[in-house]
C-alpha cells in the first residue's frame, strides 16, 4: 500500500472515532468496570450492549490492521 493509501486509512479511522453514536459508547465505555464475569453478561444482555461491542470491535479493527501491517510502520505514530 502506498504512504497515501496509508494516511487514507488512518483518516477513516479517526473518522469513526468521531461519529456521535461510537463517542457515546466510547464515553460509557470508560466507566465500565466490572468485577467479575456476571457484569460482563448484564452488559450484554442490557442497554450497553451495542456500545460494549462497537467499542470492543473498533479497537480490535484498528489493532489488527496496525498487527499486519496494513498501515506503514512509519506512520503508526
């Protein structure tokens, strides 16, 4: 992939970072703190559940696009 192509991807994702819907779920996300395997199900099974999973699956999007190198190393910053 060209550095273009690199700084393109990397915008995308900011893009996503910024929408309203992912900075409220990202907002809650910061105040979960579970004790134990029951928060985590109550979390599935409740209101949070959407924002527990966009989140969780942005971060891992963006983690293993950084792993396989899907983004220059030089620009990873």
């Amino acid at each position: 992939m060209s550095k273009q192509e690199d700084a393109n991807l990397i915008l995308k994702l900011y893009d996503l970072r910024r929408e309203a819907v992912m900075r409220d779920a990202r907002n809650w996300f910061f105040t979960f703190n579970p004790t134990g395997v029951q928060d985590f199900i109550d979390v599935m099974m409740g209101e949070h559940s959407g924002h527990y999973r966009m989140v969780v699956s942005y971060w891992d999007m963006a983690a293993s696009m950084v792993n396989q190198g899907a983004i220059d190393e030089e620009l990873r910053g």
